[in-house]
C-alpha cells in the first residue's frame, strides 16, 4: 500500500472568519474519553476559525491539557440534580462575564441547547449545534425546530427531522491522527470500533463471522474495540461474549474492551476491513479507519448516503439484512491482494480528499459566517 500524493490538512494558520468569542459546549474535554476524545481537536479546529477566542464548558475537563493548549474550560458536573444545573449556569455566565461570547456551539446531544437558550435569549447570543444521530427524542425535535439557530449534520438521515435550519456538511475526522500506515500488517479481517450497546449490533457481527466459517469455508477474524457504558450496554456485552463462546469462535472474536483514541490509528491498522452493521447515524470510527486505508463492509444507511457513490456498489448497501452482509464481507476477502492494495489507497485518498475535521469545521464556520451576516 502506499501513501503518496495525499492531501493533508494543513497546520498553517487559518484565515479566520468568525467575529467574537464562541462558547463551546460538550460532554467532556478529556483525552482519556474513549468515545468523546474527539472533542480536543472539534475545540482545536474553532480556535483557528475565531480570532477573539474560544471558551468552553463541560461535563467533565481535563484541566492539565486545557491548560497546555491556553483553553479555558470550565467543569460543570455530570449528572440531574439542582446543584449540577446551578454549576453549569454560573459557568456559562462566569464565561459571557469574561469573554461576551457572541455565539454557543453545542457539540452532541444532551440537555444543553434547551438549558442555553433562555440565557440566549436574555443575553443575546446564536445558538448552533452538531448532532448526528438517528434517534431524536422529542426534548431534541423541539430543539432542532425552534430553539437553534442551526443545526448541523452529516446526512438527512443522522438528524430525521424536518426543519429548516438543518444544515447537511457531511462529516470529518482528523487527518493528522489518522492516516495509512505503509508498514501496516493486519492480523485480522474485519474491526468494529464504538459504543457495546444493541444499536450498534455486535450480535449481529459475530453472527456474520459465525456464518464466513460454517456456510463461506472462511475463518475470518474479528477485532471489536469498545466498552459499555450503561448497565442495559453491559448486559449486551455479556450476551456478545456468551454468543462468541457457543459459537466456537475464541479464536476468531477479540473483544478488547474501551481504548483511548490515541490508540486507535495502531488498531486500526491491524484490520484489512471495517465491519459496520450499526443502525446508528453515520460512524465516525468508520471513517476514521478509511483514513487508515480499511475498506468498509457497511450496511449502515446513514454511512451508505455519505459514501454512495464514491465507493464500489458492493461495499455498501443500506439497512442491508444478515445474507447481504454475508455476501458482502465473502467477497471482500475474497479479493485479490492487488485489487485489495487499490480499493485501499482508493478508500484513503477518498476519505483525505472529503472528509476531514478542518474542512468539516471550515464548512460549519462559514455557514455560521455567512448566517450572522444576514
């Protein structure tokens, strides 16, 4: 595989666009997070885009690197209870006493849009968000509809709900982590990166690899990286390991648990292929493992809307039921190793060409832009 003429997301200064402060809010600023360790570079990326600064407030922080990055973030607490609603308004308003913030970014889901918006109202600043996922509870519908000012996703169906200040800007992750490994040597076929939880059908993924070896002759191997993270999660992880053992399949189905996402571009790389099975919005781990030069197997349709297209039709097919992803995944390792180092180096160079985190955050920063302007 090689790793040449590839574009790069670029660590010279970014023409800023966006005038006055910009809060930030999320779940947490913690590298340690294995599912929102992405945060750091999303707070990264606004920086360079919001010359009079950015400030943040979070569940949870981790305050030895926002000090290292010069980023000032507050902790508001976890949890549902007056004294954790009292902590993340006094960090709001302590943020707008220091900086007259102009705007709030609210980065995921939770209860944060509709906490802000009365002091959006009161104080006078835009409320914008990003969320990709499929299930909107109504709290969230009613957010998307009349409490934002935009709200941005990645494809119609990550974010099911009609509204006007929907905005669709595909999706990004960060090239400077995730790129090609040319001395990688996979020592497994397939990796599933996320969340344990029925969602993301692990069952069903162990089920795929029982069926390569008893109706395809094919002992595939999987790798699932990711932990539960509720009691229902941890009783799904029980029942994937007990499916894993009646199966026969120790051998073939590695269950290595949550790991920091510094780790991940290593793991990845010891796959050939990305199983995705998920009925969830559209995978970011997926797409980080194309940067990485894994050709997915996927049926999820919010990830088929982004890459239809793009990719070869026998890649991806969406909301596809068990015998195709069977199918599918057969003909995959059943690929040549010179079709597969092209399908590899196509998938990359696809992946640094369109979806990267500093043009997708360039692509939100503009429409914010332009909006304000109006």
């Amino acid at each position: 595989m090689t790793d040449t003429a590839r574009p790069t997301e670029t660590t010279a200064p970014v023409t800023p666009i966006l005038r006055g402060a910009t809060l930030f809010v999320g779940q947490a600023y913690d590298p340690g997070d294995p599912l929102l360790a992405g945060t750091i570079a999303w707070v990264d990326r606004f920086h360079a885009h919001c010359p009079d600064g950015v400030v943040g407030v979070f569940q949870r922080v981790d305050r030895t690197l926002a000090a290292l990055n010069g980023f000032e973030a507050m902790s508001a607490g976890h949890g549902r209870s007056w004294t954790t609603l009292r902590a993340f308004y006094s960090a709001v308003w302590q943020a707008h006493r220091r900086h007259r913030f102009v705007r709030a970014f609210v980065y995921m889901d939770g209860p944060f849009v509709p906490l802000l918006w009365p002091l959006a109202k009161l104080l006078g600043f835009r409320l914008y968000q990003w969320r990709a996922h499929p299930v909107v509870p109504l709290r969230d519908r009613i957010a998307a509809r009349y409490l934002v000012d935009r709200i941005y996703t990645s494809v119609p169906s990550a974010l099911p709900v009609e509204t006007r200040r929907r905005v669709l800007v595909a999706t990004g992750v960060d090239l400077r982590r995730f790129r090609p490994d040319p001395m990688r040597r996979p020592d497994a076929d397939f990796i599933f990166v996320g969340r344990i939880s029925p969602a993301k059908r692990v069952r069903e993924a162990v089920g795929i690899i029982r069926r390569l070896r008893d109706e395809h002759g094919l002992g595939a191997r999987l790798l699932v990286v990711g932990g539960p993270a509720t009691a229902h999660d941890q009783a799904y992880m029980n029942q994937v390991r007990a499916d894993v053992a009646a199966a026969g399949l120790d051998d073939a189905v590695t269950l290595l648990g949550a790991r920091r996402q510094d780790e991940l571009p290593a793991l990845l790389g010891r796959a050939r292929f990305y199983l995705n099975v998920a009925r969830t919005a559209v995978d970011r781990s997926l797409v980080e493992a194309m940067h990485c030069g894994l050709p997915p197997v996927n049926a999820n349709r919010s990830v088929h809307e982004m890459l239809d297209g793009l990719i070869p039709a026998g890649m991806s097919m969406p909301d596809a039921d068990d015998d195709a992803v069977v199918a599918m995944a057969a003909a995959a390792l059943r690929q040549r190793p010179d079709d597969y180092a092209a399908l590899s180096d196509m998938v990359a160079d696809l992946a640094a060409r369109r979806f990267t985190l500093d043009a997708l955050v360039a692509r939100i920063a503009t429409d914010i832009a332009a909006y304000e302007a109006r």
